[in-house]
C-alpha cells in the first residue's frame, strides 16, 4: 500500500468506491442509452443561445443573475430563522 491508501479511512474509501460506481453508471448511460445524444445536443444548444444572449444583454444578464441571487438568499434566510 502507498501513503495515500493508507492514509484513508474506511469512509473514505467508501466514498471513493461510490464515487467510482457513479462515474461507471454515467459512463454506461452515457454509451449506451439512445436518449443521452439528444440530451447533450440539447444542452449545448441551450448554452449557445445562453451565450448570445448574455452577449447582446450582458447588463440584463447581471441584474437577472443579481435578482436571483438575492431572492434565493432571501428565501434561505427566511427558512433558516434568521432575525
């Protein structure tokens, strides 16, 4: 055994091992299932049109994300019983 496999704790290692077994399963999905293409194609056209849109509007880009930002801290505080 090297340091580092010494070093980890039986959590640790049990991370890791799911850690692994997920990479597997989205690998496999990934490879295998038919619907996984359209989702990606999906998705990168998404982020395309995101960027256009952050290009031609990057101050209402700012502000949208501020108002997002502030609503979800808002709620958090509130559910959080905060003063």
């Amino acid at each position: 055994m090297n340091k580092t496999s010494a070093s980890q704790t039986p959590i640790s290692q049990s991370v890791i091992d799911s850690l692994k077994q997920a990479s597997s399963t989205a690998t496999n999905f990934l490879e295998n299932d038919p619907r996984a293409q359209e989702i990606a194609d999906l998705s990168k056209e998404w982020a395309k049109e995101a960027t256009k849109f952050i290009q031609r509007n990057p101050w209402a880009a700012v502000l949208g994300a501020a108002a997002i930002g502030y609503f979800l801290g808002s709620t958090r505080n509130r559910g959080s019983g905060s003063r």
